[in-house]
C-alpha cells in the first residue's frame, strides 16, 4: 500500500522531538500540509536541510510542514529519538519532527528514500510526490523547483505544473 497522487492522506500518529502526540488533524488550519521523510545522518537531507527549513519558514502562514524519521535506530544510531531532539534544536526545526519507530507510517505511504516529500492539498488529497529541487549538491545552480512550485500553485487553486519526479536520496533504513 502507498499513497499515490490524487488519493487522500493516510492518517497517522507519532510522537514529536517535543514529547507531543502529532497526527494530520493538527494540522487543518493550513491549505497545503508537506510531509517529508527524513533522517540525520543522510547526506541528501543535510543538503536539503537549510533549504527545507527556509521554505517552511517562508510559507509558515499558508503550509504546514512536517518531517518524519524511521531509520532504525540500533543500526544508524546518529537517527536515535534523541539525536533527533538534538538535530532539531540544533537546526532550530520551524516544523514538528516525528518519530515513525514502528515504521509503519512510512511503509503505509510508501515512501523509500530520505528526503521524500508528499504535499497535499486543503482536502488533503496528494497533489505533488518526490524531491525538493533538482540539485541537491548545489543551490546557486538550481533550475527547477519541484516543490516551491507545486506549493505556490496549490495556493493559487492550481495544479502544479509537475506532480511527480523521483526522490533522490538515502534509502529509509528498515529494520
């Protein structure tokens, strides 16, 4: 099973870096809501990283972002539930950070990579599905960018112009 464009979200409910239970409900007040599969020790998160945090400060009033991590732990220990809580003070996070332990969440979606991003719309239907950008080594020489557009074009009531690309990245660590 995995989400695929134009079906609705799955739910889902995990534990933030904060102690908080978070699930997509708290997160209706926004139009779009971003949800990326994460980690931190992956090369092509850390790369994205700044990026990511920019955007979801950028578009804090209209998309709500969140991020999710289900690397097992006991084999990449730098993806451990407290050095998530580090990472995200660390990197001062503008979105919750989920711990999917189980790894059920990520399974469900059917996501395979860090960083992996699905974005869906006010009815919370998938409407854009895989990476940020098209340059993950370089910023300055970014041509597309998949998900910027696709965020800017469902606040307009629009369909992105691209709404699937493949996700570059770490494969998720299963256990």
């Amino acid at each position: 099973m995995s989400v695929e464009l134009g079906k609705p979200m799955l739910d889902f409910q995990l534990r933030g870096v904060d102690g908080r239970m978070y699930s997509p409900s708290d997160f209706a007040d926004k139009p779009v809501l971003v949800v990326v599969f994460w980690c931190n020790h992956c090369p092509y998160v850390r790369a994205y990283e700044d990026r990511t945090i920019a955007l979801a400060k950028e578009f804090a009033d209209r998309v709500a972002f969140v991020a999710i991590n289900a690397n097992d732990a006991v084999k990449y220990p730098e993806d451990s539930f407290e050095n998530m809580q580090a990472r995200a003070r660390e990197k001062a996070y503008p979105f919750p950070y989920l711990h999917d332990e189980s790894q059920q969440v990520t399974r469900a979606y059917g996501a395979s990579r860090t960083p992996e991003f699905f974005v869906f719309d006010q009815s919370r239907t998938l409407r854009y599905h895989g990476r940020l950008d098209d340059n993950w080594e370089n910023p300055s020489e970014v041509r597309q960018h998949y998900l910027r557009d696709a965020l800017l074009t469902l606040l307009n009531g629009q369909e992105p112009p691209i709404t699937q690309t493949e996700p570059i990245g770490c494969s998720v660590k299963w256990k």
